[in-house]
C-alpha cells in the first residue's frame, strides 16, 4: 500500500491520502481483472460463477434419475450465466477492435507526423540556403552601392575628359620642351667640347712659344758670355 501526505490549503495541516495499490499493483490487477472479467475486487469472478453453473448442469445430468425439470432450470441458469459472460466479451472484443483500429490510425498518423518531419527538415535545408543566397546577394547589393555612391562622387564624364584633355596637351608640350632641352643640352655638350679642344690647342701652342722665347734666350745668353770672354782686362 503507498501512502503519500499532502497539505490542506488554509489549514496548514497534514492529511494522509491512503492509496489502495501502487502502479505495479494495478498492472497486475487490471491484467487480472482482464482475464477473469472482474470489475470489482470483491465478489466471485464471473467465469468462476459460468464454471459452478456448467459443473452443476453437468452433475445434475450426470444422475440417472427423473430430474428434467432441474435440468432444465440450471440449463437456463447456465445459458443466462453464458450470456451474461457473452456481453463483456463481445464488449472486450469491440473494444479490441477500436484499439486496432486506433493503433492503425496512430501508426498512420506516426507515418504522416515523420513525412511531415523529412519535409520540414527538407524546407529548413532549402530555406537555409536561400538564406545564404539572399545574404550574398545583400552582400553584392551593398557593394553595388557603395561603387555607385563612390562614382557619384566624382566629376562628370566630360570634365574628366576635359582634365584628360588639357593633361595630354600639357604632357605633349613637356615633351616638346623636353627635345628642344635635350637638342639644346647636346649642342651645348659639342660646342663645350669644340671649346676645351681649342683651348688645349692654345695651351699648346702658349706652351711651344714659350719654350721658343726659353730657347732663344738661352742662345742669347750663351752668344753673350762668348763674346765677354775675348774683351782685355783693363788693370787699375
């Protein structure tokens, strides 16, 4: 027997609920009550009760004396037993059948419940990947405009042509500058060099008459102390 306690709200006291059986106990009662087609816990079984009546029935026709009328009384209590037996059966039996009926029902219900799962599960894979799809194409739509807004930005088409324009003009004129420099620094280079040849023909010709005048000063010395050398010596 369990016995469990609970409160009485407002009471603040506690009052024992008795519990006849357990879940273990009731399994095997309801089983029993099942097989004998008991519904209550006291009284005699009904198929005990159909058993007595066919025992007596058959007692009573087992005797070789004049007792039709006996017979015939515990035949009809047997049969009226019997029926009465019958009804929880055919009830049982019903019963039975709505169960089955149910567990078909259930197992269908169980088939559509997973087929519905697989293709919930189906969508969710599909809508995840659309979700990644419409994430990249967010993603493509924000760079979209972040370009345009940067090209909004910018100058005109034919300004820019414009800037290009006078770029190229200025680029050709730099050019320009850049050759009649460049011929400019070349003639240069040559009359440069024309002028250090004719300066190093000057310090060569400077150099000859120079040693020319050194030569012929020499010479002239030389003639001179020569000619002092035939003078007489005058004496004091």
């Amino acid at each position: 027997m369990l016995v469990k306690g609970r409160k009485v709200s407002g009471r603040g006291e506690a009052v024992a609920a008795n519990y006849a059986f357990g879940p273990l106990e009731d399994d095997v009662i309801i089983k029993h009550r099942l097989l004998t087609r008991t519904t209550t816990t006291r009284g005699e079984p009904p198929l005990k009760k159909l058993q007595k009546k066919f025992t007596s029935l058959f007692v009573e026709l087992d005797k070789n004396e004049d007792n039709y009328g006996d017979c015939d009384k515990l035949a009809k209590a047997f049969l009226q037993e019997l029926s009465t037996f019958e009804i929880p059966l055919l009830k049982s039996k019903a019963v039975v059948d709505a169960n089955l009926r149910e567990k078909h029902n259930f197992d269908e219900l169980r088939e559509e419940i997973n087929r519905q799962i697989v293709q919930a599960q189906t969508d969710i894979e599909l809508l995840k990947k659309q979700l990644e799809e419409s994430k990249i194409e967010r993603r493509h739509k924000e760079e979209c405009e972040a370009i345009r807004k940067m090209i909004a930005t910018q100058p005109p088409r034919s300004e820019t042509l414009k800037i290009i324009s006078d770029l190229e003009k200025e680029i050709a004129a730099m050019d320009a500058e850049n050759t009649a420099s460049s011929r400019m620094l070349e003639l240069r280079k040559k009359q440069f060099a024309l002028l250090l040849h004719v300066v190093d023909e000057l310090q060569n010709t400077i150099e000859e008459e120079q040693k020319s005048l050194i030569e012929e000063k020499e010479q002239k010395h030389g003639m001179e102390d020569a000619s002092g050398g035939l003078e007489p010596m005058h004496v004091d």
